[in-house]
C-alpha cells in the first residue's frame, strides 16, 4: 500500500466521521427545537370560552351584512 493510498482511507474516514458528528448535531438540534416549541405552545393562554358572536348563525358573514349582490342601493 502506498502512502498515497492510505492518505486517501485516512481522509475517508475522517470525513465520515466529521458527516456523522454534523448529522447528530442536526438531529439534535431539531429535537431541541420541537420541544423548545411544544413548552411554548402550552404555556399559551386559551382562547375565550364565552359564546362569539355569530357563532350560531348558518349564513356567511358577507350575507349577514348584506353584501353588493344583494343591496341593488349598494354601489360597488
């Protein structure tokens, strides 16, 4: 074997683990991120209980309010 060819494998596997030691830093990273989100997520408040307006109605808010195709008054 010549130098140059074991200069070759020991680059090879250098490289493989410098590959690997970046992949477990992202892997890391991204677990650290979800669950930095999730902590965040739950210590939001909830939105209101009380009953919104509307909140019963079957019509779409434009309907309700009386939109252009149905006020001939109304100009667009």
């Amino acid at each position: 074997m010549t130098s140059f060819a074991a200069s070759q494998t020991l680059a090879a596997a250098s490289t493989s683990w410098l590959f690997t030691g970046v992949g477990v830093v992202i892997v890391a990273v991204l677990i650290g991120a979800f669950w930095f989100g999730s902590r965040r997520a739950t210590r939001k408040p909830m939105p209101p209980q009380e009953p919104q307006p509307g909140a019963d109605s079957w019509q779409p808010p434009e309907a309700s309010q009386g939109s252009a195709r149905t006020d001939p008054d109304r100009r667009a």
